[in-house]
C-alpha cells in the first residue's frame, strides 16, 4: 500500500511557537513510512508511557512502530506538566511579592501581571522542549517507525492506521486520558475550558470558576488568582486536596483563604446558563442555593480513559469506560500479547508513574520477563503554594489496613532555614513500622516539597531505615533538615529507661 500524508492539526493561537510545537510533534508534511513486515511491538500512543517504550525498545535492537493521532508528547508536554508549572512559575513570582514586605522590601504599586506575555512565555518554553519528543527524533535518530493517525485493532496481530496495516507480534496500548465532562445542565451551551484548551488562552478571564478542586484545580486555581483572576473553586466535598494528608491539605486551604479565592465547599452544581453578564453557575451548598456569575468556566473533576475507537473488543481486551484497560501487575491485558501502560490503566496518573511502567512493559514483552507494577514505590506532588509531596502510605491507607505504626513529625517552625525563609507553616511527616525504623510513608509541605521528596522515596526503594537517614549530614541551614530531624527522633525512641539507667550507670562508674 502506498505511502500515506496525515491531517494537518492547529493548536491555538497559531502564532510561531506553536507553529514550531506543531511542526515538531505533528508536522503537516509528515507522510508516514511503509510498514515493515512485522514489528517486535506496535504502541498506539506517544504520551510519556508510548514515547518510553518505543524508544526503550528500539535502542535495544526491536522493530518498533509509534501511533499518534494528535500531538506527539501527550498530555504532559503539550496540556499539562509542562503548561501548567510554567504558568505556577510566574504566579509564584507574584506570591512572592505579595509577601516581599514581611521581608523588609517594599514594592512598587505600578507592579503588575502582563497575561499574555506570561502566555507566551509558556508558548515558547514548550515549544523550545518539544524538539525531545519530536515525529523526527523518533523516526531518524531513534529509529522507531512514527505513524500519524488514529490506530485501531484489526486483528489478534494487526492495527490499521491512515488506510495501512501493521503486523506485530505484541503491542501496547498507552492512550492515555483525557478530562472528564460532568453531566451538568447548560454547560455544554454555556461553554467551558478543561486543561486541553486552557493553555490556549491569551487574554486573562477576569473572573473564573473552577469546578473540582483535586491537585489540578486547586494548582490552577491558586495560579490564575496569583495572574489576576477573581476564581472561585466549587468542590463537592468538604475540604479541596480531600485525597491528601488532612494535616497538609488544611494549610494549603488557609493559603487560598488567605489569597482570597472563593471556596464553595460541599456543593452540587445544578445548572449552567450563559447569560448578557456572564455565565452563572446555580449550585447547592451545605443545604442552601446560591449562584455565582464567572466569564470563564474550568472543569477539573477527574480523568476518562481513551478506550473508544481502539476496537477492543474484537481482540479480547476487557475494559471499564470509567477506570479503563483492564491488566494485571505485569501490565498485561486479558489478551496476552496485548499490554498497557499509562493512565489508559493506572491508578497512579502521573508522567513519572508512566515512565517507571513503560520500562516494565519493555522489560515483559521483550525479554518474558515478570516485573510488576506494584513492586514500584512512587511519590506524586501538588504544585500548590505551598507543595504538597507523598511517598508510600498516609494516614487514611494505614488507618484502613489497621497497621500499627510511629509517626514523627517535625513542623517546619523548628526548622531554622524554614523559619529565615518565612516558610514554616510546613512539616514533615514519616510513617514508620511500629518497633522499626522501616518506612512505610511520608507527606512534606513545604515551597520545595516535591524536590524533599526523594530522600525519602530513595530510603524506601533501598531498605534504608530512618535512623540511618539521622546520620547523613544536611548543610547547616536548608529546610531538608526536617528530615535528618525526624531521624534523630526516631533514634530518641530506642532510649528506653531501661537503656537510660545502663547509660546513667555506666557513666557513674566511668567517672
């Protein structure tokens, strides 16, 4: 069959950032190549668990294929990391000097936010990063056949892709998600924005809801008051971050309070209407009706995975519209020659879970090896000011799992650098075994949180218990030396009385 050109795609505004962003993971004048006769895998997807595998794969001599139907990069390059924590860099700036009085510095009333410079801003730096996941990185420097279009299953061994067909001998489905779309009256009329059209703002909305206020709501919820924005965030039960450590998600609930972005907590949202004031948005709070009048409307209520049009069910791959791809903890589907990776199928909808899966995906239909999902230990953080970060268990999966366990927790008001920064409303908390020093779990909240974090996960993955971590030295002053603290406190504990009165006696006979 002959060679086939792919649909040109348009990410607003076009302007030359985004020209070059599509010019690199869409090019217009991309014409996919001739399939091979069969291909050691075919992954239909090239968000982060698609582009790991592929290229994974390729370096280590397989014959792979990608499929793409819209933007190489998925959604973290193109719609959520990489937008989202350009745009919470220049709103942490504007934190910042919101609060550079208490530091002694007095700032001009004249300082204010330019939208669509911070915009652009972002425009460029994505479009600067995007070379990485490129169409043309992939098909002549990594080798991986890079095929534009929408794939679909054909067979137990065949995908159709732009009219062509593609043999193989396994695939991977990493399709990722997409926003989810509440079923609320008006609002399709009405119009709204998820974080796949936000980013394509240029000028500021003035006032703006947010309906849902998980880590992304509430990320972007703080960075658009930060810009300018009057928000105001809806959420349906009674605290945002509800997901979270409760200690950690209560500061940053003071902090949007503080910022003076409107909470309305433990509501139902009844109905959309779009009217000559703006669109008004009739919701139900703790029992009684109110209204709030917005220009622009955000849903962040969660994920839907991207199973329609892959024809599933004609390969035997069972699957959930709502928690999507069946697989087991080999991140095998019910077809057994079928896998999948990414938030088409995992609990964990973070870049760095999908990267760490997409390496056992390499590793089991490569090599039959039997390397498994739940073996890996993986933090997340909310970019929030303050951070948010966790590793292992909270306090709610404990409780839940009834383990008994010691929890030390060093508030960052004992922590010196904290303290001179002007940032000890933070902690740190670590879960560790009862009788042990074995960690089982830790939150930090603090303006680095997710940087803090990896000590922790590091002593996970390795055995390395928290006494041990008391005895790596920190730099005299940083705020990591939260940690180094929670382990001295850990080792306090195994100064019983008993091994006290030894001590005392032993000192007595010494003198």
């Amino acid at each position: 069959m002959s060679q086939s050109k792919v649909d040109s795609l348009n990410v607003p505004p076009m302007d030359e950032h985004n020209q070059k962003l599509v010019s690199y993971l869409h090019p217009p004048d991309w014409v996919n190549p001739q399939p091979a006769n069969c291909y050691n895998l075919v992954v239909i997807g090239a968000g982060p668990a698609g582009l790991i595998v592929a290229a994974g794969a390729a370096g280590l001599g397989a014959k792979v294929a990608l499929i793409e139907k819209h933007l190489m990069g998925g959604d973290c390059l193109n719609v959520g990391c990489v937008p989202s924590k350009a745009l919470i860099r220049s709103s942490r700036t504007v934190g910042d000097i919101w609060e550079a009085s208490k530091f002694g510095v007095k700032v001009s009333d004249s300082a204010e936010v330019d939208f669509p410079a911070v915009m652009k801003r972002m425009r460029r730096i994505r479009a600067g990063i995007s070379d990485v996941d490129s169409v043309q990185r992939y098909q002549h420097k990594l080798g991986v056949d890079v095929f534009l279009g929408s794939g679909r299953f054909t067979s137990n061994n065949t995908v159709e892709v732009a009219g062509q067909t593609l043999r193989f001998k396994k695939a991977v489905i990493a399709t990722g998600a997409r926003a989810l779309q509440p079923q609320i009256s008006g609002l399709q009329e009405a119009g709204y924005l998820t974080n796949e059209t936000v980013f394509n703002l240029t000028e500021k909305p003035q006032r703006l809801a947010i309906i849902g206020a998980g880590p992304i709501g509430c990320e972007l919820a703080q960075a658009f008051r930060r810009l300018g924005s009057e928000v105001v965030l809806l959420h349906k039960n009674a605290h945002i971050l509800d997901k979270e450590d409760v200690d950690a998600a209560n500061i940053v609930q003071q902090a949007f309070v503080r910022e003076e972005i409107q909470l309305i907590l433990e509501s139902k949202i009844e109905r959309v209407e779009q009217t000559n004031t703006g669109k008004v948005i009739y919701y139900e709070s703790q029992g009684k009706a109110g209204t709030v009048t917005v220009d622009e409307i955000l849903i962040s209520t969660g994920r839907s995975p991207n199973v329609e049009g892959l024809n599933l069910e004609a390969i035997g791959v069972d699957y959930d519209t709502q928690t999507g791809v069946f697989v087991n903890d080999n991140l095998q589907t019910t077809n057994p020659r079928i896998y999948a990776a990414g938030d088409i199928c995992m609990k964990h909808k973070f870049t760095h879970a999908a990267d760490f899966a997409a390496r056992i995906v390499i590793q089991n239909t490569l090599f039959f090896g039997r390397k498994k999902l739940s073996a890996l230990t993986i933090p997340w953080c909310t970019y929030t000011s303050p951070e948010v970060a966790h590793v292992g268990m909270g306090d709610r999966e404990i409780q839940a799992k009834g383990i008994d366990v010691d929890t030390f927790l060093i508030p960052f008001s004992q922590v010196d650098r904290a303290i001179l920064d002007g940032e000890d409303e933070g902690f740190v908390k670590i879960h560790v075994k009862k009788g042990s020093d074995k960690i089982l779990g830790a939150t930090i909240v603090a303006r680095n949180a997710g940087e803090m974090i990896s000590e922790i996960t590091l002593a996970m993955v390795n055995n390395i218990g928290l006494g041990k971590i008391a005895s790596v030295i920190h730099p005299y002053p940083t705020q990591a030396e939260a940690i180094r603290k929670a382990g001295d406190a850990y080792n306090r504990t195994r100064l019983t009385p008993f091994v006290k009165n030894l001590f005392n006696r032993w000192l007595a006979w010494t003198r």
